[in-house]
C-alpha cells in the first residue's frame, strides 16, 4: 500500500532490525534517509539497492512537498541514522505534511535508545519523561532542567561523552542529588549500565569522559534521594539555607536536596523560623 512508512532502525546491533522493518525497506519505492551514507551501510547488510534521498525537518518546503506527493502512488520509507525517526530525530514535519494531505501513515517500531535505557536503568518505569539533549550553555541548560524539577517521574536524556560529567552535575544542582543510571553503548560490544548519585557519577566521569554513545536516566524526586534526612540534618540545612535566602526559597532547595515533599519541609521551616 502506498504511504509513510516510519521504519525504526537497529541503535547498533544491526541484529535488532526486525522482520517487518526490513521486508519494508526491501519494498520501498524511496527510502527518506537523515544520511544516506549511515544507512547504505544497513542496506547493504540486508542486501538492498534502494533509491534513497536525503531528508531533514529543515530540508526546503519543496523536498519536503515532493515526497508528500509521491506516497499517494509509492512507498516512501522514512528512516535515521538509528533507532526511532523523530526520537531527537528528523521527521515529525514529514509526518505532519503526510498526514494533512490525507495519505496513508504507518510505524513499525524498533530499537529506540531512551526506551533501551530506562528499562537497563533499574529506575522507576511507570512514569518517564523523555527530555532529549540538553542545551549546551550553563544557563539554557539549568533553566530546562528547573522546568523538570517538580515532576514526580524519571527523566531521561540523551547525552555524549565530552558533556557528561558537566551534564551530571547540573541535574544534580538543579534537582537535588538523586539516584541516577548512565547508559552507554547500548547494544555494542561495550554495552554499560552505571547506576549511583548524580553527584558520584558526575564525579566518577569528570576526569574520564567515556567514549560512545550514553542515555542517562534520573530518577524521581523522593524515591531515591540517598542523603540521610533525620530532623537533626534537616533542621541544619533548612536553618543554613534560610540564612541567606528567603524561607519559600530555602524551603525548596532543601526539599530537593533531600527528595522531600516541598510543602512539609516549608512547614518545618515556617516553625524554624518562628521558634528563632
Ligand atoms: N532516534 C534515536 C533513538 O531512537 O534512540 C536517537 C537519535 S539521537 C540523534 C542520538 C542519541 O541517542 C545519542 O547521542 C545517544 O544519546 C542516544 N543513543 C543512540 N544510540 C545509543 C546507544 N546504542 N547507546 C546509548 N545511547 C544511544
């Protein structure tokens, strides 16, 4: 039938394609690949000459238009270089444009890096939130991190070698120090899992980034927080907090750091301040 095929592609054990994934790339009018060059090499491990042609969400309006137009007649696949299209990969404009034009839209799913990772992580999987890469520049980075601080789900992002540690550390500053997976090289030879605080980790990666390909998952606030929180602390570190920040403030840093409900460490800082 002729349409969108959205294929998802092995993240690299090329073992990982399934079936149906390559039965329909062997049937593909025209593959829409993010480098032609990445999946010629899949192609030619299943053995398949198929006409390909570059796509990216910010390829011209007119490419874009052209492959809408030949799924009315032909079996246009859409692939990236691994795993999932449109998982912080190209592809959703296509779909959008396919689907405005009425033609036929399909998935066949496959590998996919975060989902891979969360499920190696050993972290809360009921409720994810999937937050792709974070932004490069300090400040970018710890204001999208701030808008995931209250969500009671594990966080999961894509990240490289080079910005791990710096990475790490950041989440653990903006959502306190929290249980953590790094998951590396997911299916290859190297595959790794490393689990810990995200201030361990952060400093177990600072002066060796690793090489490859790595997800890390966070886990929720409150269900992991390894810092101990009996009174005694919790009273020292509200009382050290409120000391240069107003109590909202303190209260809320140090719920995070501990993984505490924000409206009862609030409470107990209210009482604090009252009793001084
Ligand atoms: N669409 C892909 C998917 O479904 O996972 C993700 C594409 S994104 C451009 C590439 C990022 O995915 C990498 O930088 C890394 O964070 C993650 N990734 C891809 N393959 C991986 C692997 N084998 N192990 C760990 N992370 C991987």
């Amino acid at each position: 039938m002729p349409g969108l095929y959205i294929v998802a592609t092995p993240i690299g054990n090329l073992g990982d394609i399934t079936p149906r994934a390559a039965a329909t790339l062997a049937h593909a009018d025209v593959i829409a690949a993010e480098d032609t060059r990445v999946t010629a090499k899949l192609l030619a491990h299943l053995g398949l000459r198929i006409s390909m042609t570059p796509y990216h969400d910010h390829s011209d309006e007119r490419a874009r238009a052209a492959l809408v137009a030949r799924m009315e007649r032909e079996v246009v696949v859409l692939v990236s270089d691994a795993g999932t299209p449109l998982i912080s990969d190209p592809g959703y404009k296509l779909v959008r444009d396919a689907r405005a034009a009425g033609r036929h839209v399909t998935t066949l799913p496959g590998p996919c890096a975060a989902i891979a990772a969360i499920t190696l992580s050993g972290l809360p999987s009921d409720r994810f939130l999937f937050a792709g890469f974070l932004p490069n520049k300090a400040k970018a980075r710890a204001d999208t991190i701030a808008e995931f601080a209250e969500l009671r789900a594990s966080l999961v992002f894509y990240e490289s070698g080079p910005r791990l540690s710096a990475a790490l550390a950041a989440l653990a500053e903006g959502l306190g120090d929290r249980q953590a997976a790094v998951a590396r090289e997911i299916s290859k030879l190297y595959e790794q899992c490393v689990t810990g605080t995200l201030t361990e980790l952060a400093a177990r990666y600072a002066d060796a980034p690793p090489r490859g390909e790595i997800v890390i998952v966070v886990g929720p606030p409150g269900e992991a927080a390894t810092e101990a929180a009996d009174d005694a602390t919790l009273d020292a570190a509200l009382r050290n907090a409120m000391a240069d920040r107003p109590v909202a403030q303190a209260a809320k840093a140090v719920a995070k750091r501990f993984g505490l409900d924000r409206h009862a460490v609030y409470a107990r800082a209210l009482a604090l301040k009252g009793g001084d």
